[in-house]
C-alpha cells in the first residue's frame, strides 16, 4: 500500500480525521468518546498544537488542529490512537486474551488549511456533522464537539483554542 504523504512544516492549520476499525462505531459510549478527549488534551499539551475545532462522531473524530512546525502530524495523530485504543481494551477486554484487537484504521487523512476561511469551514463541517448524520437536530445537543465552546459554553468536555494564523 502506498505510504500518504502528510504536508507538514506548513505553517498552517490541519483538518485531520481519523475512522475506527472498518468504520464500526467504536465510539458510541460515554467512556470511549471520554477516553478520544484525554488522549487529545493530553497530545496537545505534550506536542504544544493548538486545537481549533473537532467532533467524535460514533465511527470517526474530525480535528482541526495548528501545530507548531516542527510537529510531525502524523505521528501525533498515532500516538493518540495507540494510547487511546491500549486504554479502551484494558479496560474491557480479559488481558490474558490473544485475540487480536484493532480499534482504528491505520490511517488518518489530513488537509492544509491554507487560509483562516477553510480552518472556519472545517470547524463549521465538525459542528454540523452530528446533525448531517441524524445523530441530533440542533449542534448544540451534541457535547462531543467544539460548537458549544464557540458558544461561549466553557463546561465542556475539551477547551479549544482561539482561532489565529
């Protein structure tokens, strides 16, 4: 399979999406959206990118992220799933089992967002997504995004950060 080249050293913001295993919804609990939100915070904290927008849907997480230029993007993006995928069984599978166990897909897709306007599309396209998916009716309903914390809610399951470039 080809290796996808991932546009780092940009400089600018990235809307990466990252699906679970053949596209299962694995995240259509609590404890698993929980799990996707400290192994974000945790990344962000630990690699210093800011978080500008996202949502974790029942099969998927959109992020909108700007990272610093250094940042290798990918690797990051599997960090988080490597870490959340070895809690989420931990915590639910017998340890002694040799089954294999995946939980994502091996890989992410990202996208430059070369202008503020297609970092405030992407952010626009996460908040809408529980909506366009029939999962709510109103994006204020789904707490798994960032569109309350642009309503000023600040109760929320992950912080965002100011949207600059």
């Amino acid at each position: 399979m080809p290796k996808l080249r991932h546009f780092d050293d940009e400089g600018t913001a990235r809307f990466v999406t990252f699906n679970c295993y053949r596209n299962l919804p694995a995240l259509d609990n609590c404890r698993a959206k929980e799990i996707v939100v400290k192994y974000i915070d945790n990344a962000r904290e630990k690699h210093h990118f800011k978080l500008l927008g996202y949502v974790i849907m029942p099969n998927h997480v959109h992020l909108v992220v700007h990272p610093p230029a250094e940042m290798k993007l990918g690797l990051v993006i599997g960090e988080i799933k490597s870490r959340v995928a070895r809690q989420w069984f931990g915590e639910t599978m017998i340890a002694s089992s040799a089954e294999k166990r995946v939980f994502w897909q091996r890989r992410c897709y990202d996208h430059n967002c070369r202008t503020l306007s297609s970092a405030i599309e992407k952010i626009n396209y996460c908040h809408a997504n529980p909506v366009n998916k029939g999962l709510v009716k109103e994006m204020g309903e789904w707490i798994w995004s960032s569109y309350s914390w642009y309503q000023g809610e600040r109760s929320v399951p992950l912080r965002v950060d100011a949207v600059e470039m």
